[in-house]
C-alpha cells in the first residue's frame, strides 16, 4: 500500500545547528517524493521534489533531500538553521496513478 | 494566473446539514485532490480525481462525495455533516498533459460543525 512515515512528530534544534527530518515511504513503483512547509495558518508550500535522476536533490530556502532507494528514505536537510525555518514539514509519496499521500507531518521549532 | 482557489475560506454547519466545498483551478492540471488536515494527523487524502472523468477514493472517503464537474473544478460535498467533520480542507491540482508535476495547494476551508 501507498504510505508515508514521518517518525518525529516534533523536534526542537538551535539556530544555526543542522537539520535532518526523516521521511519513510513505501510504494510498489518508482516513487514522486516531495516536501512541503505549512507555516501556522497557512497554506502548503512546495520546499523540493524528487522524479528522476539525481538523488540528491536541492530546494528553496537551502534545503535539500537524498532519495535512498535501498532504504525508502527521503530525508530532508539543511546544514544551518534559521529562526524562520519554524514549521510543520511534510514529506509525500505519489506515482503514476497521481494518487498523493501525504505523512503526518513533523513540527519544528527553533530555539534562540 | 490565480492557481488554485477554494471556496467558501470559513464555514460553520450544524449537525445533519449539507454543504458543497467548491475548488477551481486554472493551471490546466489534469488531476485534483480533496484532503483534510487534522492536528498531528497530517494531511489525509479524501478523494482524488487522476483526469476529467474520474474520482476515486482516498484514505478517509466516509462521509463525502465528490464530483469533477469538468477540467478545471472538483468540488467535495457534505450529505449530512457529523462534528468529526470539524477540520481544515484542503483542494489541490497537479500534472500537465504527461507530465507529473508537484501538486499545487488552495488556501484551505475551515469547517466547523456544531
């Protein structure tokens, strides 16, 4: 079946210190992976994605992600924190069927 | 070029009411989703519609219906609303001719049923 874990509900990092967020999925076919940002009572936004090629892959905000097949891990990164970075993250499984599952999402907050 | 708009922004029904959540798209996406988000649920698929013509059920169907009237509007319907139906919906579109693309998000109808 189609899903996606994230297994950290919540994680707190000081700014300026590294970031990972791990991202699990599982999918019969070759995956479409994205991340996404929700900032509090916003919308969704498109942080990076990953179709082909490539597997590490480069977003905005200077985040970046590495695909690893043999693990079906997707996890996010970035080498330095900002304060602005606080959010909710969500990683996403989709395929040629376009059916889009999404996890359930990791908190980040971001201590001074 | 407004990408994905949802209507209404805020709602508040009571028990055993019906509603329609409209979305419109006009990016030319050949398929559309309906999710709700919960907290600490994240986003869970209700339904989805792959291309004009077709809908399929998501993770969490019960309750809804859907209908993609043409290419660019899929709209969600409450037949009789239920307080577990309290959440944040979320209309997105995705893909251009053969093309995947990443999936593009509306700005979310707040639901409340009493």
């Amino acid at each position: 079946a189609q899903s996606v874990t994230q297994p950290d509900i919540h994680i707190t990092v000081s700014e300026g210190a590294s970031l990972e967020l791990r991202c699990n999925y599982s999918y019969g076919a070759t995956p479409y992976l994205f991340w996404y940002v929700q900032s509090p009572g916003q919308g969704l936004q498109l942080l990076l994605k990953y179709f082909s090629g490539d597997t590490l892959v480069q977003g905005i905000k200077g985040f970046e992600a590495e695909f690893k097949r043999s693990q079906s891990s997707f996890n996010l990164r970035k080498p330095s924190v900002h304060w602005s970075d606080a959010a909710e993250y969500f990683c996403a499984v989709g395929g040629a069927t376009n059916k889009l599952i999404f996890g359930t999402g990791t908190l980040l907050a971001v201590q001074p | 070029n407004a990408g994905v708009t949802q209507t209404p922004k805020f709602q508040v029904l009571k028990t055993g009411q019906s509603m329609t959540l409209q979305c419109a798209q006009d990016m030319n996406h050949n398929s559309m989703y309906w999710y709700r988000q919960d907290p600490g649920m994240g986003l869970r698929l209700i339904y989805y519609s792959a291309s004009e013509g077709t809908t399929d059920k998501g993770e969490v169907p019960n309750g809804y219906n859907v209908s993609r009237l043409n290419k660019r509007e899929f709209s969600l319907r409450l037949e009789s609303a239920a307080p577990s139906q309290t959440s944040v919906y979320f209309c997105a579109s995705s893909g251009t001719g053969s093309r995947v693309t990443e999936a593009f998000f509306g700005q979310g109808t707040r639901l409340t049923v009493v």
